[in-house]
C-alpha cells in the first residue's frame, strides 16, 4: 500500500473522531459546575462563615466518592477541624490529644455511636456508610460539637472564603444541587448539566433566626446537671 494513502487514511480517521469521537469523550468527562453561596445573618448583614457550608449534588449520573480516612481530632476541648466532609463508606478517625479524657458520641439517626472515655494519645475510628449529616459531641465537655457530613456522592465541595465553589467533571444529566449550612436550613434547586457547563449558580442561606441550643449528653441529660469533671 503506498505511504501516501496510508497518510491520507490516518488523517482522514482522526478527522472523524474530532468530528464525532472527541467531543463525545469530552462530555464523558464531565464540565465544571460554578456558583457562589451568600448568607444573610441578622439585621441584614451578610455572613462571613460560607467557607464552612457544604454543596452536592444528587443525581442518577453521579458517580459515587471513594471511601476515604480523616481525622476530627479533639483538641483543647474542641474538635479540630470543626467540620470534615466525606462520602458515604469513610472512616473517621477520632484521636484524643488533650492531656485528659474524651467521650465522643452521636445520636445521630445516620449513625449512632458511642467511643466511651478514652486517653491522651488514644484515637477511635468509626465508619459511615448513611448518606446525612452527623453531629458529634463529647459526654464530658459540653462545649464541644463536631460535624461529619456524609455525601451520597462523589460531587461534592465546600466554597472558598468568598463563597464562591467549584464541582469539577460532572457528567451531563439532572441533579438536584443542594447547600447545607449548620446555622441555616438546607436549600436545594434543580440543576440540568449538558456538554457545556452551567451558568453560575447563586445560592442564598438566611440565617437570621439561628440560636444556638445547647445539646444534652449522650443519656440525654443537661450537663449542667453534674457536676465537672475535667
């Protein structure tokens, strides 16, 4: 076969895959949805916490997150970080590193635990496998809360200081596009992915009737009804 038609074949085929196969596989990776997340606390001003919203979406075309291990560790009478976001299948690890006892618990419906007290230099794990968002407190000190959000899928992100977020290669189809905030309640709209990404997406959180409730313990008793042991 002479060289040339062998040229003139190769070019024709990767013509046509430009033309057909390429933009199709570039679908198939998926597109970059954006968007800004806004909070409105009391008496109007706008809120300074987005960065510790949460944003997912759900949909038949997401695909799943890979299991992951993390750390909310307890530390000078808090848990550190605050909030740690996972998907469904995770571990999270919980090390003691106070010169004292801890006792993390949830009552959670998602996943009820209880780690019972243990040590400076002690950690405990637990795995969640319900999607949902997990509160965690500590038996002994009633100041601390702690946050696991478990996401159904692998789309999911938390936004930048400025509240603006990314969810990178998602495949085209119908997703809800949900904003969850621990001081707001959770909002959610529709959100239709095609081959090119989706105009911005704004999503506003009112948190101007939040007030803070203080937990019970894990017996669901008020800790100012014990005396303090640590």
């Amino acid at each position: 076969m002479p060289m040339s038609f062998i040229r003139l074949s190769w070019r024709f085929g990767f013509a046509t895959l430009c033309a057909a196969g390429l933009p199709t596989a570039l679908a198939a990776q998926g597109v970059t949805v954006t968007g800004r997340v806004t909070i409105q606390d009391r008496d109007g001003r706008p809120g300074t916490d987005q960065a510790q919203a949460v944003v997912w979406l759900e949909g038949a075309s997401a695909p799943a997150g890979a299991p992951v291990t993390v750390e909310l560790a307890t530390e000078g009478k808090q848990f550190v970080p605050h909030l740690v976001v996972v998907p469904r299948g995770s571990t999270v690890a919980f090390p003691n590193h106070d010169p004292f006892n801890h006792n993390v618990f949830s009552l959670a419906a998602e996943r009820v635990f209880d780690l019972g007290l243990y040590g400076r230099g002690e950690s405990k794990s637990v795995e969640f496998t319900v999607p949902g968002v997990i509160r965690v407190y500590c038996n002994v000190h009633a100041q601390m809360r702690g946050l696991v959000v478990v996401a159904g899928s692998g789309l999911f992100t938390q936004p930048e200081t400025d509240g603006t977020f990314r969810l990178e290669r998602v495949p085209p189809g119908e997703y809800v596009l949900h904003v969850w905030h621990e001081r707001t309640a959770e909002v959610t709209q529709p959100l239709r992915v095609g081959p090119a990404a989706p105009a911005p997406v704004v999503m506003a959180l009112d948190a101007r009737g939040y007030r803070l409730v203080q937990h019970k313990d894990k017996n669901g008793k008020s800790y100012s009804d014990r005396s303090r042991r640590y």
